[in-house]
C-alpha cells in the first residue's frame, strides 16, 4: 500500500511537471510566434502622437522610429538638442510624420516636469514609451562607486522618478479616452541575480512593480500597459557595440519588442533573452551560490576590463 501511494505521488509529480512545461511552451509560443501573427496593434488608432524618453540612441531611437514608421507622429524627450534635432529631421524625413522636440535633463530636478506639461497640452497623445535610464559607468560594489551619492540620486531621478512622473502627464488624458498605450522600459537585471549592479537592477524592478500595479489599476479602463525588461542590447548605454544573437542591435530588438504590445503585459521582449532569463533562474533554483558566483566572478571580469581602459586612457591624456 505504502508503495502504491509512492507511486502515485511520483507521478503526480511528473504529471505536474509536464503540464508545467507543456503551459510554459504553448504560452511562449503564442506571445513569440502566433500572438504577434495574429494581433497587430493599430497606434495611431489609440492617439495622434506618441511620446519617448530617451530617444536620441538606442531602444528609444528605434522605438520612435518604429511608431513613426506605424503612422504616429512623435514627441521626442531628451537632453540633447542637437541628437534631438537630428532624429526629429530624421523621422520626419524618412516617415512622413511630424516631430516635436522638448530637451530636458532627466537627472534635474521637479522643474523639468513643468516643462514637459507646457509643451504637450493640448497634443492629443496615444502612446508613452518610457525609456529614458542610467547605469553605472561599470558593474561595481557598492561601497566602491566612483562618485556613489551622486550617482544613486541620478539613478533615481533618471530610473523611478522620470517613470513615475511622465505617468503622471500623460495616462489621465488616456483615462479620459478610454484608450492609449504605456510602455515602461525596465530591465532583465530586476528578475536575475546582478550583483555590482545592485542599485541599478533595484531602480528597474520598482518599473517592473509600478507598471504591473498600473496593468492591474488601468488596464480594465481600456490601457494597455506593459513592461519590457531587455538583456543586454547593443547600445552607447551597455557599452556592447557589436551585436549578437544574446546583445542584438536596438533595431532588432524593438522590432521584435513592438509585436508583443497587447499580447504581453511583461516580456524580456526577445525570444533569446528569455532563453538567457529561464537558463540562469534554473541555475540559481538548482545551486543559488553557483549562480551568484558565476554572475559575480562574470561582473567582476567586466569590472577589471573597464578599470584598466579607463587607466590606459587616462595614461594617453597625462602622456
């Protein structure tokens, strides 16, 4: 009888999980392959304009261009004018669309948000995209980053705060609209272990929490609303600048990005970062200090490369 029960709670267990897998293939394979054959959101159908912070380089540029090139006429945030100039020439000359350029420094303080207000009222805005972030220079402990009390307030400002209060803005007139769509940037370092990034990851899982809460709160008004947490991507703000199949250029991955907007309400928004997601959870649930020693010794490797660039730079400047 005691066997018979063994029996049965094992394969109750395989039961379990095999469904599990089976649920987690099918619900990928519908938000990677079929979700986005089937479903393709009309922007501009949710408002005239759609607006973008930190949109001069990077996952901001490509996703401006992207909701250009989707019919939207775009609002671009950031803090340099000149970058700001160019890719609004560049938008309106490659897509037909209108450009509004508003240059604020994320980084200052409650005045930039005045700004803003004053120079969106009245634009009839269906799409936020909330890109705008800072990182460190470098993965680095915590006690030891150059500059730290200054660069936690920045990673404040620039990663929660602007998040919080460009939300603020823009989602009550889309309340009033009973239409619109919210996407907040957030990172895959906020759902794995990031040692020597610890204020960094920390700032994107309050996006991850913040957007999940608006999802819950809004989304029945006819919001849609959703986080991506990227890998890594190849842009000025990671410091990769050749792309792979896991650190994919800005373009590739917004295109991939963009499909799944109203389809996934929180996506890595690239089939191979969640493959690199799924692989290093699965690591940290089968030995936990393994993986925090494979993630740390990787950090401190990248630490110990930009450390003597910056010595052998700093080396050419005194010679």
């Amino acid at each position: 009888m005691a066997v018979s029960v063994l029996q049965l709670a094992g394969l109750a267990c395989i039961a379990y999980l095999v469904l599990k897998i089976v649920r987690s293939v099918l619900k990928t394979l519908y938000t990677y392959a079929i979700g986005p054959a089937l479903f393709k959101l009309d922007f501009k159908s949710k408002g005239k304009w759609a607006l973008v912070t930190g949109c001069t380089d990077g996952i901001g540029k490509e996703y401006a261009r992207q909701l250009a090139a989707r019919g939207c006429d775009i609002v671009l945030v950031s803090r340099s004018i000149d970058k700001l100039k160019a890719t609004a020439q560049e938008i309106e000359k490659e897509f037909n669309v209108s450009t509004k350029i508003i240059q604020v420094d994320f980084c200052g303080g409650d005045e930039i948000y005045s700004t803003i207000e004053k120079e969106i009222a009245g634009l009839e805005i269906g799409t936020l995209v909330n890109n705008v972030g800072v990182s460190y220079s470098y993965p680095e402990y915590f006690l030891d980053i150059p500059d730290g009390d200054n660069l936690i307030q920045t990673l404040l400002k620039a990663n929660v705060v602007s998040v919080t209060r460009m939300t603020r803005l823009v989602l009550p007139q889309m309340v009033q609209r009973k239409k619109g769509v919210l996407i907040n940037i957030g990172s895959l370092s906020s759902d794995i272990p990031c040692p020597m990034l610890s204020v960094y990851a920390a700032t994107k899982a309050y996006v991850d929490k913040f957007t999940e809460g608006l999802e819950m709160e809004y989304g029945k008004k006819g919001i849609i609303i959703q986080c991506v947490l990227p890998g890594f991507v190849c842009s000025n703000m990671s410091g990769i600048r050749k792309s792979t199949l896991l650190a994919p250029s800005a373009k590739v991955f917004v295109n991939s990005a963009i499909d799944l907007v109203g389809i996934a309400r929180k996506t890595t928004g690239y089939f191979p970062h969640v493959i690199f997601g799924n692989v290093l959870m699965s690591i940290q649930g089968m030995c936990y200090s393994f993986c925090v020693w494979l993630v740390t010794r990787s950090m401190e490797n990248s630490r110990l490369k930009s450390l003597k660039k910056y010595k052998k730079q700093k080396g050419k400047m005194e010679a």
